[in-house]
C-alpha cells in the first residue's frame, strides 16, 4: 500500500484520495486483487483517463518521455533514448522497459498479494489473540474474585480459630480457678474444721475435767466377785521386765512372719528355678543335633559350654540354694538362648512341612494325622471290646466261684447233679446198646435173607433153565424120538429136570416159606 | 435346709457364741441364750433397760449387754446365772463397749469420745485411755489377740497407739499422714496395720507391728475416696473399694496394686456367668386348701423365686445417686473374701440388686447375681466359698461355685431378713429380721 505511495506520481496528490479510495476498495476484497487491479482502469476509466491524460497531454510529450527516462534511469533501467541526447525513442528499450515495469508489477503485485496473506494472518493472529487475551483477561478477574472471596474466608477461619483457642485458654483458666478455689476452700475448711476440732477439744477437757471431778459414785463397777484370768494364770504387775518381754514378743512375731514369708518366696524360687533347669534340658533335648552349623556351634560353643560346665558344678553344689545375680542371669541367658534355637528349629521344621505339603510329597516315615486319629480310635475300640470281654469272663467266673455259699452243700449238689447225670448216660448207654444189638440182628437177618434170596433166585434160575430145557426138549423129543443121544442129556435133564423138579418142589416147598420168612424174621426181631 | 420357728428379736442383735455351741440374742431388755441344735432356751438374763449391744466374750463363758441410755453394761455368765456384773459409766456416758481379746476386759467408749474405760473383771484395776478417735472403726484387735490398735487424735493430727492385751502396755505410739483418719484394721497375720483415711482423700497407709511405715498408697486426687477395705484370710491381699465403683487390689509383697476391678452397669464378656432372680408363678393346689385358711395365705402371696441364667450382655439396674448430698450411695460398699480366699464378694452401691463375685485366682470377674430387690448383707461360711445373701424379703440366697439356690423361708406372716450371720462351723445360718429371727440349718453334703 504504501508503495503504491511512494510510486505515484508527487503531482498527482489531487488523484490522493482516489488511489486511496482504490487502496480501501483492495483492502475490502483481497481475494478478487487481480480483478480488482485489472478492474482498475474499467470502472474509473474515466479517472484513468483523466490520469493518463493528466500526466501526458500532447502539448508536454517530449517533457513526459524526457520525466519517464529520468525516471527509469534512476530506478535503474536503461534510458529509453536512442541515443542518450535525441529525441527519439529506442522502442526496443521502451518495451524493454516496459516488459520489465510489467514484470516489476507482477512482482510487486505478488509481493503485494503475500503481504496481503500475511497482512490477513496477522490480522486473524490478532483477533485470535485478543480474545485469548479478553478471556484470559476474564479469567484473571475470576481468580482474583476467587482468590479475594478465599481470602475472606481464611481470615474468618483464622478469627474463628482464634475465639475458640481464646475460649479454649479461658476455660483453661477457669478450671485452673476452679482448682485454685476448691484448693482454697478446702485449706479453708480444713483451717475452720482444725478450729472447730479445737474448740471442740477444749470442750472435752473440760468435761473431763468435770467428770472426773466430780468422783462420780456412780461410775463404778459392780460385781459379785471378780473372775479369774481366762488362762488361769495370776495377773502380774508392770514391769520394766514386762515391757521389754512385750518389745521382745512383737519383734519376735514380726520376725515369725518375715521367716515364713521368705520360706515360701525361696520355696518358690526353688520351684521355679528347678522348671526352668527342667525347661532347658528339655528345650536342649527337643534341638537336633547341631552338626550343620559347626560355626555357630563353636561360638556358642564354649560360651553353653563353660555355662553348662559352671550350672553342672553348681548344681551339683544345691544351686537353688544359691541366690546370687550371676547364677541367676546364667541361667536365664542360657534358657533365653536354648529358646531362641527352639523357636528358629521350629520355624524351619514349620517352613519344610509347608514346603512339603505344597510338594504333594508324602513322607513314607509321616502317617497323616488322620490315619492316626483313626487307628487310634479303632485301637481304643477294641481295647474297650477286650476290657468288656474280660469283664464278662471274670463276672462269669466270680459268679461260678460265688454261687456255692456252702462246701457240703455244694459237694452234695454237685454230687446229686453228676448222679443225675451218670444215670442218665447209663441209661441212653442202654438204650444204645439195644439198639445197636437190634440193628445187628437185623443186618445178620438182612444178610442172611439177601444170601438165602440169593440162593433161591439162582436155583430159580436153574428151574428155569432147566423147565425151558424141557420144555424144549419136550418139543424136540416130540420130533425126535430117536434121539437117545441127548439121552443121558435127557437124563441129565431128566436128571436136572429132576432134581430140578426135585429141586423145584423143595424150591416150591422153599419158596412157600422163604416170604414167610423174612416176616416171620421180622416178627422175630421186636419179640427179641 | 431346715428352718426353726420363729423367735422374737429385737434390735437385729443375735449372735452365735464362738465356740458354737450357743445363740445369744435379746427381745427388749432381755437376755435370751438358746442351744444352737434344739434352740431350747438355757438361760434368760433380764437387763435394766432396752439392750443396744451383745457381745460374746472370747471363750464363750460371758455375755455383755450395753445399754447406751442408761451408760451401763452388764456381763452374765453361762456357767453361773447367779453371777451378775454391773458397769455404770455415769455422767461420763456410754457410746460403744466391747470385749478385749482375753475376754477379761471391757473397753467402753464414753460419750463424744472422751476416754475409753478398760473395766478388769479380774482385778479392780481401771485404765483410762485418753484422745480416742471419733471414728467408725478406731479400735481393731489383732487376729491372735495379743495387740490392740487405737486411733488417736490430739492437736488436730492422728495417732496410732498399739497397746499389748496381756497387760496394756504401751507399744507404739506414731502419727499418720491422715487428714482425718477413717478407719483401721489388722491383716489377719498380725503385721500389718491397714490405716485409711476420709473419703475426702484416697489414702490408705500401711503400718507393720513395730510402728513402721510400709507403704503409702494413693489412687487418684480430689474425687471421693475410699469407701470399704478388706483383708484376704492369708493376709496376702487387701482389697479397697472406693467410690469411684472400682475395687483395687493390692498385693502384700510390694503393696502395689496389681489389678483393678470395675463394676460397669452393662456386662458384656460372655465368660461371665450372671445369674437373675425370676419370681416363679405361685402353684396352687386346691387339695391343700383348708380352713382356716391363714396358714397358707403367706406362701399364697409370696411367690417363689428361682434363678435363672442371663444371656450376656446383661444390662443391669442402675441407680442414680441424689446429687448435693454428703455420702453418696455410689462405690463398693460391701466387700469379702471367702474362707478359702479363692473369691471376693463386692456390692456396688450405684447397682444394689447385684453382688459381684470375682474370682481371685485368675483376677477376674466370675459370677453375679441380680436380685429381685436391694442387697441388705452377705456373709461368707467360714468354712468353704459359700456365700449366703439376703434382700429384705422372706428368701434366704446360697451361692456356691456348683450353682445357687433360693430358698422361701417358710414362715407364716411377713419375715422380712435383713441380716444373716452364719454359725462357725458352717452348718447353720440365723436369719435376723426386725422383730424375729430363725435359724436355718443345712445339711453337710456327704464328701
């Protein structure tokens, strides 16, 4: 803008406002610059003309040419004269000129259109930060509103603090009045309680006084006769002797009394010296042998050692009836240790069971406590089961050694029993016997019928076969009448026939009474 | 438990004789002394006037019988009902009297504590002790009965004087840090002097037989102080209720306290086991119903009681005490060990329906009982831990650790017990009341 300025013409001020007025009219609408610039000349032609034609009119064309070489030459182009003193116009470097005014204007206009851009950033830059400055502005006026209403409050919270502190102080005093003033009361009354204990003390002295003036006949004692001392003993006067017998009494019971207390407090000292040398032989026997840390072991080592050695020998000395410091700090320290050692064995011991438990291993030497309660449990049982038996046996057996209450008798039931007995063994001993005699009978009767059936049947079967040997041999000597070949067969079977016939009528005659037998036998058998 | 009948009493005075064969107790002016089995009446002593105190003397052949009004006390004996002893104090008046430990000597307190007569029944001899203090214990005997301790008090300071009974000679004679001394007493040993102060100052001072300062001890400043001591029957305990409702124990060996036991309104710990008295409804059975029917009337109306187990937490009745009045009913006032010094019965006045049993061997709260009305006393047998309570009504309550038991004493009329007192042996129990009293015996549980 301003060289837009600087570039026009000094002469032209008049045209001033209407540059101006061009100026303002770029300002308004940057973007359409160009058009605006190219618009330039349209819309004023008129003025452009009047511009135009104001610089160069044709009267002063030769004063124009000579200004604008001037003033080329001094923007630094070249004259634009032919030659440099003539009139007449190099064209060439005219246009040169011209070319490079247009290109300069170009340029300008661009340099023009950036500062223009940059012109407007600036502006929004501007705007941008004014408002950021109004609210921030704002907000300043807001905190020292906040900071002052803040404020306010602290310096109402200090007054308040200050009151009850004020008030705290005066309750204080308050009290601490109170205080003095009960104090003062009660010297007060202390001091009118002492008077009136005095007055009341010489009230008394006098009526002592009076009382005992007065020899009273009536302050007597009447008695019938006087009794004898409760321990039967005469009174005796008051001596010196006495009195030194009564101190000597005094300190002989205070003495008593201190000898028991200090019998029973060593008593227990005793006691409880002998737990804790208890305590520590145990707690020594709980602790594994300490081979692991030899090192530790030998620099408590010789120190237990050499403790161990001096209670050994006191103790053989009655060290409980030693008292003295250093015996006894010994041996707390050396329990304090042994009890140290426990509690680091069994936190170890502690540390492997959980390791092992989140193993899942199972020691084969460890039985699960369950396991244990259960055969425990199982064993308690049976233990119970056997004392019951045992019971049962001996109430058993007591009850056969109690129930005679008399030998005789006893000898006598117990002989009647076992007669009773025998007799009845004899008698099934009989019984017994006849029937074993009877069974025998039978089986010689069966026996001998079996032979006898046996006999029958086999002569039987002879008679058969012989009657069917006659039988057929009647029907073959039917045909053959000659055959006295088989004649002595024939005779044979006569023979057999005969005494088969024979046979057979005694087997007829046998046979009748051969079932008659067996029942006859049989009959036989109940008569025996 | 039997019970006798009732006899009249007056002035709650009956007392069994210690050697536990008689039962002294008087009606009006008279004297009346029963055997303890058949409570047949031995002897009947008639005095001058309306009898205020009796005491056995030590070896149970003696009675004294004060009459305050008339400043005389009178002795009868048992072994000869002829014999009769007069002492007239006179003008010089008569406030207190009691037995020294021999049972030969009398000791009177005259009036506004002037001087304390000692009357010999043996010889004529009279002893006048001068500046005795006016205070609700200021002569206490030693256990064996050999020392005698008096309070003292001239030119506004406290004394002790320890006297020998044998022949009242002077042992000791030493001032006590006290303001106003309260009270003394001997631990059963013998040895020590247990010496308290007003309940204006919590102050207890501890004296061995020699007139040595023991120990000192103090609680706390400025509120109310101690209010009941007791000694435990080893002498290894001395237990001090004060009124801030807690008992503190001190321990025989340092005199420090070892623990402290409170007595809150609301019990929570649910290993303590708080037995309730509950009224039991009255059965009646209509067979039983005769004419006249006067003789059941009384076990109509009184209705039984049985104890029955709170759950914890047990919320006790409280009662406020009346503000601006010099002795307050708040604090231990009851306080005792049983025989076998294994318990310790307390009574908070603030809760007067419950008695606190603590257990000392493990130093803890053991057992309460919640009554229906106020404790009146509680007295320990003295043989084993059985404590025997009562509460102003016709009911006799036993605690023992197997459990406890209410028993309706079975009277006709109203038999109001408002105190007890339990024989030595530990077999029977006198139940005092206004006007009567009876006797209860116990069966001996078989060991």
């Amino acid at each position: 803008m301003g060289d837009w300025k600087t570039i026009t013409v000094p002469a032209l001020s008049s045209d001033s406002k209407n540059i101006f007025q061009y100026t303002s009219e770029k300002k308004m609408s940057p973007p359409s610059l160009n058009t605006q610039v190219l618009r330039l000349p349209l819309p004023s032609s008129k003025s452009m003309h009047t511009f135009f034609s104001a610089f160069c009119t044709e009267e002063n064309i030769e004063q124009s040419i000579s200004y604008l070489n001037r003033e080329l030459t001094t923007l630094g182009f070249p004259s634009i004269y032919a030659e440099s003193k003539g009139k007449e116009l190099n064209l060439v470097s005219v246009i040169n000129c011209m070319n490079e005014l247009l290109v300069l204007q170009h340029k300008n206009l661009r340099a023009q259109e950036e500062v223009e851009m940059q012109h407007l950033k600036l502006g929004s830059d501007m705007d941008h930060l004014q408002n950021c400055y109004a609210k921030l502005k704002e907000q300043l006026e807001l905190s020292k509103r906040e900071i002052v209403g803040l404020q306010e409050r602290d310096r109402q919270l200090q007054s308040k603090n200050r009151n009850l502190h004020q008030l705290l102080k005066n309750e204080k005093d308050e009290v601490q009045k109170l205080q003095n003033i009960i104090s003062s009361r009660a010297t007060q009354y202390n001091h009118d309680m002492k008077r009136k204990e005095r007055e009341y003390n010489k009230l008394k002295e006098r009526l002592h006084q009076l009382v005992m003036n007065k020899k009273d006949k009536k302050i007597a004692m009447d008695v019938l006769n006087y009794v004898g001392r409760a321990d039967g003993k005469r009174g005796a006067w008051r001596t010196d002797k006495t009195e030194a017998r009564n101190e000597e009494e005094m300190y002989k019971a205070l003495l008593n009394d201190y000898e028991q207390r200090q019998k029973q407090l060593l008593m227990e000292n005793a006691e409880l010296k002998k737990v804790l040398q208890q305590m520590k032989k145990e707690i020594i026997s709980l602790l594994p042998p300490q081979k692991q840390k030899p090192k530790e072991r030998s620099e408590d080592g010789p120190v237990l050692s050499d403790l161990e050695e001096d209670i050994g020998e006191l103790n053989k000395e009655n060290m409980w009836e030693l008292s003295c410091e250093t015996v006894r700090e010994q041996l707390t320290n050396s329990i304090r240790k042994q009890w140290r050692m426990l509690k680091n064995h069994v936190e170890k011991l502690d540390n492997q069971v959980s390791r092992v438990h989140s193993g899942g291993l199972n020691g084969k030497d460890v039985i699960s406590r369950e396991d244990h309660e259960l055969e425990t449990e199982k064993l308690e049982v049976e233990i119970q089961q056997c004392k019951e038996m045992i019971k049962t046996q001996q109430q058993l057996l007591q009850q056969q050694l109690m129930s005679p209450c008399d030998d005789d008798t006893t000898l006598l039931l117990q002989d009647c029993y076992l007669l009773e007995e025998r007799e009845r063994l004899q008698e099934e001993w009989r019984l017994f016997r006849e029937q074993k005699k009877n069974f025998e009978k039978e089986r010689r009767s069966f026996t001998e019928a079996a032979i006898r059936l046996g006999l029958e049947r086999k002569a039987f079967e002879e008679d058969r076969g012989a009657w069917l040997k006659q039988q057929f041999l009647s029907m073959t000597t039917d045909y053959k009448h000659s055959e006295n070949v088989t004649t002595p067969n024939s005779d044979q079977g006569n023979g057999l026939v005969n005494s088969t016939s024979q046979q057979r009528k005694p087997h007829c005659m046998l046979s009748v009474p051969v079932p008659a037998e067996p029942c006859q036998t049989s009959q036989c058998i109940p008569q025996n | 438990m039997n019970f006798s009948e009732l006899f009249r009493l007056s002035g709650l005075l009956g007392k069994f004789s210690p050697d536990g064969k008689c039962l002294a107790s008087c009606v009006q002016y008279r004297l009346v002394i029963r055997d303890v089995n058949t409570l047949q009446i031995l002897q009947l002593y008639t005095c001058l006037d309306q009898i205020q105190y009796i005491e056995w003397s030590s070896d149970s052949l003696f009675v004294l019988c004060a009459m305050y009004k008339r400043g005389i006390v009178q002795v009868w004996s048992l072994e000869q009902p002829d014999w009769h002893c007069k002492i007239d104090e006179g003008s010089a008046g008569l406030v207190a009297s009691c037995w020294s430990p021999d049972g030969r000597h009398i000791l009177n307190t005259t009036e506004f504590h002037l001087r304390i007569t000692v009357w010999s029944l043996c010889t004529k001899s009279v002893s006048y002790i001068k500046y005795p203090k006016a205070c609700q214990q200021g002569i206490a005997f030693t256990k064996d009965g050999r020392y005698m301790a008096l309070a003292e008090r001239r030119d506004c300071k406290d004394f002790i004087s320890l006297f020998v009974c044998s022949d009242w000679q002077l042992l000791r004679h030493f001032d006590t840090e006290t303001q106003d001394l309260f009270g003394i007493e001997w631990a059963p040993n013998g040895c020590v002097l247990a010496v308290w102060d007003t309940c204006l100052e919590y102050k207890i001072l501890l004296y061995s037989l020699d007139g040595r300062l023991l120990s000192t001890y103090r609680a706390y400043e400025w509120s109310l102080g101690i209010k009941s001591i007791a000694w435990s029957p080893s002498s290894q305990f001395l237990a001090i209720g004060s009124y801030d409702e807690k008992v503190r124990i001190l321990n025989h060996v340092t005199w420090k306290k070892i623990t402290e036991f409170e007595h809150p309104a609301i019990i929570t710990n649910p290993k303590i086991i708080v037995y309730k008295e509950v009224e039991k409804s009255p059965s009646v059975e209509t067979e039983r119903l005769s004419f006249p029917p006067r003789a059941l009337a009384s076990s109509l109306f009184s209705t039984q009681s049985k104890y029955d187990i709170s759950e914890v937490p047990v919320s006790l009745q409280c009662v406020k005490p009346i503000a601006d009045k010099a002795n307050p009913k708040i604090g231990i006032g009851m306080l005792a060990f049983s025989p076998d010094n294994c318990f310790l019965a307390t009574k908070n006045d603030n809760i007067p329906n419950a008695v606190w049993i603590w257990d000392i061997q493990k130093l803890k709260l053991f057992v309460v009982l919640e009554q229906l009305c106020a404790i009146q006393s509680f007295q320990w047998d003295p043989r084993q831990p059985r404590l025997a309570l009562c509460t102003g009504n016709g009911k006799v309550y036993l605690w023992s650790p197997a459990g406890c038991v209410s028993v309706q004493v079975p009277m006709e009329g109203d038999f109001q017990i408002l105190s007890l007192c339990w024989h030595s042996s530990g077999d029977s129990l006198a139940l005092l009341s206004k006007d009567n009293f009876c006797v209860c015996y116990l069966e001996r549980e078989e060991a």
